[in-house]
C-alpha cells in the first residue's frame, strides 16, 4: 500500500539560518504497512525520504520518531518544503502545531477512601500496587517523600520503560515507585531555541512544580506530618497510594509543544503504562487536528485509560478542553476545607476572603492604611492589575493594597506589592471570576475576595477619600477550616459545556477536587511558583483542573486493579454512571461562581463516587470500532478518520448507528435545530453490559428535561449472567420554545436503571438552538 504523511505545524517561527527562518515543526505520520520493521533503518528511511524535499545543502534535521500511537516522526521544514510535501500524492494533511499550557490533603477522605476500610476500593485492589499511572507534565522532584518505595513488591514484569538518567537525575532517582522517567524537548527547543539550563533541567526533573503536584495526587504514598506553613496539617497520600509512576516531562519554560506531547505518548504506550494523566490543555480543534485527541486514542486502543483536564475557563460556558469521548474529561470540584482570611475594614465590616501565610505578619489589632492600587496615578489600568513596575512606591509604601485579578499570576501581583513596600494584599476577583476564592501561599500577606465583596472594598476606600479620611483594614488569618458547607461546590475557573467540537457528547465526563489541593512540592522552587521566593516546602496548596484531572487517574487505576477486564470506556462508564450531584447539605451542587445551582453543563454527569464506582452494576462498554462509527456520523472524510484510528476506515456501518450521539455513551445529549418546527424527536441506542449481578432485572425511571417527552423500551432489563449485554432504545421529542435569532434553550434530566441495589444514572440534555 501506499503511505500517508501527516504534519503538525508549529505557531512559533525560528530564527535559525538567513535562508530557512521561517522554519516551523512538523510531524510527519506514515502508515503501518509503509515503513520498515526495524526502528534504526526506519530512521533512516524517514530521513531518506524527507530529503526528497529539501535543497541539498540542507541538512535532514528528525526531531522525534514515532512508533506506537502512530507512525512517523517530526522535523523542522520551511513552509516552502511543507507545500512540496504537501504536492505528493500521498500526503494527506498539513495541521498547525499548538502549543499547550498547563491547567492549572484532605480530598482522599473527602472521596471516602479510607486506608482502615476492610472493604473498600483501596483495599480491593492492593491500593493499585500492579499498575503504572503516567504522567505527561512538567517531570517530577523524585526525592519527595511521597515517592518513597518503602514495602512496595517488586516492579511489575510488564514493564519495558526507562529512567533516563542525567547530571541532576542519577540513577537512583528511579525507585519501586517512581519506575520510568524520560523527557522530550525537541520540539520546544526547535521553537525555542537551546534551553537557559539555569532555569530549567534538561532531565526529567522539575523546575516547576506542576508534575511533581499531579504525580503525587494521582499516586503519591501515605506521608505524616503533611501541611504547607502549616495549613492543611494531616496525612498526605495519592488516589493509588501504591500504584506504580513514570513521568514523561513535555512542558517547559515556553509551554507543552505537540510534538514533545506525542512523543509522551508514544513512549508511554510502548513502556506499558496503565493510565495516562494529562494536565495540559489547548484550543478545541477537529479531532483529526488534536494531537491529544490522536495521541489518547492509540493509547485507549490498547486498553490504557486517559484522563485530561477540562481547562481553566470557567465559568463562561463552550470553555471545556479536552473533549475526545474516549478520554476522561474532568472538572473541577471543591472540598469541604478552606483556608479563612477575613478582611476587617475600619468601618467595623468583615468582608470574607481566603489565604495562607506565615510569615512576618500583621501586627494583632492593628489596623493599617489601605489603598486600591488602580487609584495611585500613572497608568491607571497597569497599577489597578498590580502588574511589573506599575506601583508608585510613595503611594504604596506601609500600607494594604487592593489589587484586580488578570494578566500577571496571582503571585506575582503580591511580589509586585512587596517590592514597592506595600505591607499586606487583597486580592480582588473580577466580574467574570465571581465569587470563587483560589489560596496561594503569597510572599507577604495576602487574602483573596470575591467580586461582590471586592466592590465593597472599593466603595469604602471611595467613601473614606471623599470624607477625607483614611481608609484602614487588617487581614485576619483564621488557619485551615474543616466541615465546610456546602461541598463540593463547582469551581469557579473550571471549564464548562458545551462540547465546543461535538455537542451531542456532554462534556466535562466528571468534576473531582481541583481547590486549593495539598500535595508534593520541589525543593527548588518556592511555594509561590515565582523566582524571588526562597521559601521551602515539601507540599504546596494549588489549584486547578491539573490538579481535579490526577484524582481521576488515580481512581482508574484502583477500579483497573479491582477489574482487570474492564476496558477504558467500561471504567469511565462507572465513574461517571455513580456519580453524584447532590452536596452534604442534600441539595444540588452549587455554582462557585455565583451562588446558583450548577448545571449538567457545568459538573457533566456529578462528582466523582470511587466506592460507589467499584460495582456500578451496569457499564457503557465502547470498541475502536463504535469510535469509528461515531467519526463517520460526524462528517469525517475516510482520510481524517485515518489520522486519528491509523486504519482504513468504512463508513457502511455507521448509517446503522444512526447519528453521532448514538456513540455508546454513559450520557445522552439531543441537540435541535429549531427551523419553525412546532415538535422535534431524535432516538438514542445504547447497550449496557451486565457487571453486577447474575439474575437481576433492571428497571428504568426517567426524569426528561422539562418540555420534552421522553421514552425508554424495553422499560427493564433482565440479565441472566454476569457479561451479558442487552440493548435499549430511548425517544425524545422536544416542543419548540420561544427563543431569539441565534440564542439557544438547555433544559437536563435524567435516566435511571436500577436492581434495587445498584443505580445507574446517565443525565440527558435536551439542547433547541433557534438558527440566525
């Protein structure tokens, strides 16, 4: 047969040569069958056959090859090469590169996992000790206590990865815990330049944070005392407190590059990972243009289950990232800990707000000189930020200052503060970040507040100015808070519905605790993530959906240990099918962002359940070929399909599965295009797989969305054995509602099976959309 090449193009130009600065990056895919077996005289073939395209005198410069979630390589190529390659018969696609960012103690409790349960999820399945979770992020600080080996068996015989070992990652940064550690970095030096090896390790080791956070969620071990200046004291432990790791380090200084990220997947399928936990995110793209969408697929269909972030770009709604149906999309819920720093004002008010610090703080019953930073002179927007250099030392010397959110890091505006002399800082969320409060550990005293308190802050300061005096406040640090009510509540920043790329698939799968989550932290960086901070600590506070996505992970890889037969999709059916919706007050999750209750749109089918999610009674099982069908019903020529599935695809079948949202999801999204019709139906086929019980009859209660009728036959289902699957249909009829040029109406219900012991929830959600 013929081969394909498939490139991903790169947003940043290089300035290399005079004749070639234009350069970009492109990966470049062949089909199975096209290249030889032999990995070295692949190579050179690849090379071979890219210098058909370029002048000779340039040099063949492979940056990666690829050999497991497809097949190919990267290479830096002028677009006046890429336009040759693109002229050949066999070329298929030519695809922008994206550069990826990352998204950025209490939460095992929180989730019911109890290491004295007899019983539980973690005692079912040795606490993960045989499976390996990867972690693609910023690398690992190996020495931390949370990645200690102590009376872990020995390695797992499947195993075929690598700890690559550097100046400052020896040999014996890899343990019976930490099992693999590899990096790449062609692709961002190939953007970039040579890394500054003063600011970053070419090593799998971490000059960041981010990873050797997420690691430790998804797996770190049981580590007591744990707390970070001295908040959130307690034990620290991962989801798989003994599941294996290995880091694959793909995000540097300048970002995640595509063809860094594939190259992760590549080596993490071939190494024999178990799951892959994936904090990065990007724009939302065609599948066939996403090279974490291709990279998950050839991992899931070897059986390894993906996790990714949602995104941070909540609340506003179409924000969600991630979205392929066969990776575990996961947002970002609260937990019932918070850290109180109040602001007391000189009127007497006490306006609410969060923060950690230990530091050289505010004298008890003293009350100081507050100021808003944007009223300062100068550039009235720079200051109102805080932002680099933009504060007037004679204005904010000795005093609180209030600074908005935007631009900079949240840290950065207190390191701002403090070197102009400011003496303490509110940090004030705007409009569109609500009433939701994100701790970071400040280089000086520093709480945050909502947008509504924040306004009270302001009109204060306005008051005080108008009748000449001098507005005062103080920060009262009240420690970590236990009990919280309500929790979980669904954070602010976390990335919300719907599916930009495929609506009929609701999007985030999940939400797990992603707010102010204590967990490991590298010896070299301070717990303000910035340069200037010195301080030290071996856990750090963060937040995120990096940080809810690992939870995530984690749990996979528990319920894989308990089930070994389950497939990727099998597992994510039962997280998602167990999950809840309802807070500890017993009433529906609220939004972070506003006090409103939240949406399907928001939490996708709840919050995760493990101990529920252990024996679901009944799962959504999905094979590559069901994917293939769903590809097809979404328009997808032969040729995209190709780059994402590596095979031939044929769409005959597909017609059978009807329309795209007929994908065997453990969720149901109707979406109508209101062209003056009065009612509009669609049907949904599923089929469940019977991992409960033999003998037990299933029955159905539909709550439909309001304003629609929906139906399920047969109303109960009747399993004989245990692996028996049976089929059922579900009609929806929705009734046109008034609606204007372009707006769109969401209404959400539910379907229920259940034996009486088990209940398997999926939401349905009934979307109009009255066309312009």
């Amino acid at each position: 047969m013929g081969f394909f090449l498939f490139f991903f193009l790169s947003l940043l130009s290089l300035a290399s040569s005079a004749s070639r600065v234009d350069q970009k990056t492109f990966i470049v895919r062949v089909q199975n069958e096209a290249k030889p077996s032999v990995f070295t005289t692949h190579k050179h073939w690849y090379e071979s056959s890219l210098s058909s395209v370029l002048s000779p005198s340039t040099p063949t410069q492979l940056l990666h090859v690829y050999d497991s979630v497809f097949h190919g390589f990267s290479a830096k190529l002028s677009p006046t090469e890429a336009l040759k390659l693109q002229t050949l018969p066999h070329v298929i696609a030519v695809i922008p590169e994206q550069v990826r960012h990352l998204q950025t103690t209490r939460s095992p409790l929180f989730l019911g996992l109890k290491t004295t349960d007899s019983a539980g999820l973690l005692k079912e399945s040795d606490f993960g000790s045989d499976l390996v979770i990867g972690v693609i992020d910023t690398g690992i600080w190996p020495e931390r206590q949370s990645f200690n080996d102590r009376n872990l068996g020995p390695i797992p015989s499947k195993w075929k990865g690598q700890c690559v070992t550097t100046n400052d990652f020896g040999s014996n940064s890899c343990n019976k815990k930490l099992i693999g550690a590899r990096y790449f970095c062609s692709g961002y030096e190939a953007s970039n330049g040579k890394m500054n090896e003063t600011s970053e390790f070419r090593s799998p080791r971490d000059s960041d944070g981010h990873g050797t956070h997420t690691a430790s969620i998804a797996a770190g071990r049981y580590v007591f005392p744990a707390s970070t200046l001295g908040y959130a004291k307690g034990v620290a432990a991962g989801m798989a407190p003994k599941a294996r790791l290995a880091a694959y380090k793909v995000c540097w200084n300048a970002g995640c590059y595509d063809s860094d990220i594939l190259a992760a997947f590549d080596s993490a399928v071939a190494d024999g990972v178990d799951v892959i936990s994936l904090s990065v995110g990007g724009a939302v793209v065609p599948y066939y243009l996403d090279a974490i969408a291709i990279g998950a697929y050839g991992a899931a269909e070897k059986g390894i289950f993906v996790s990714a972030s949602a995104g941070n770009g909540g609340p506003g709604g179409l924000t969600v990232t991630n979205v392929a149906p066969w990776v575990a999309t996961v947002g970002a819920g609260t937990i019932d800990r918070d850290f109180p720093a109040d602001v007391k004002l000189g009127n007497g008010k006490v306006v609410t707000g969060a923060g950690v610090y230990n530091g050289q703080g505010l004298s008890p019953g003293r009350m100081y000189p507050l100021v808003y930073a944007g009223s300062g002179g100068g550039d009235g927007y720079s200051s109102s930020l805080c932002l680099e250099g933009s504060l007037d030392p004679d204005f904010v010397k000795g005093k609180i200052v209030l600074c908005d959110r935007g631009i900079n890091s949240r840290a950065a505006k207190g390191e701002v503060v403090k070197k102009a002399g400011g003496i303490g800082m509110i940090l004030a969320n705007g409009v569109f970040d609500g009433e939701g409060l994100v701790v970071d550990c400040h280089v000086l005293p520093a709480t945050a507040v909502g947008a509504s308190n924040a306004d009270e802050i302001r009109q204060y300061i306005d008051s005080a100015s108008k009748s000449k005096s001098s507005a005062t406040a103080t920060i009262l640090f009240k420690g970590t808070r236990l009990g919280v009510r309500p929790a979980p509540v669904v954070a602010s920043f976390s990335a919300r519905g719907p599916n930009p790329e495929t609506p009929e698939i609701l999007k985030p799968d999940v939400i797990a605790p992603g707010l102010n989550i204590l967990a490991a932290w590298p010896d070299k960086v301070g717990p303000a993530g910035i340069p200037s901070d010195n301080r030290r600590t071996e856990f750090n506070i963060l937040s995120g959906t990096s940080m809810a996505c690992p939870h995530v992970s984690g749990l996979a890889a528990l319920l894989k240990a308990a089930h070994p037969d389950w497939s990727p999709a099998a597992i994510k059916s039962a997280l998602m099918t167990t999950a809840y919706t309802v807070d500890n007050r017993g009433e529906t999750m609220v939004d972070e962002s506003n006090g409103n209750t939240s949406t399907v749109l928001d939490f996708g089918s709840g919050h995760v359940h493990p101990t529920k999610a252990m024996n679901p009674g009944l799962v959504y099982d999905i094979t590559p070929m069901d994917y293939v069908d769903f590809l097809c019903n979404s328009n997808y020529t032969i040729n995209n399909i190709q780059v994402i599935t590596r095979r031939n695809a044929d769409c005959s079948g597909a017609k059978r599965a009807g329309h795209v949202g007929n994908l065997n999801y453990p969720s149901f999204s109707a979406v109508f295009q209101q062209y003056g019709k009065h009612t509009m139906s669609t049907h949904f086929i599923r089929q469940v797989t019977n991992v409960g019980d033999p003998n037990s009859v299933y029955k159905v209660t539909v709550r439909p969305p309001s304003g629609t009728l929906v139906t399920v036959e047969p109303k109960q289902l009747v399993f004989r054995r245990v692996g028996q699957k049976l089929n059922f249909l579900v009609r929806v009829e929705a009734m046109a509602v008034k609606l204007a040029p372009g707006s769109t109406n969401m209404k959400s219900g539910s379907i229920v099976w259940s034996d009486g012991k088990h209940n398997v929830t999926s939401p349905i959600v009934v979307t109009t959309q009255q066309p312009l």
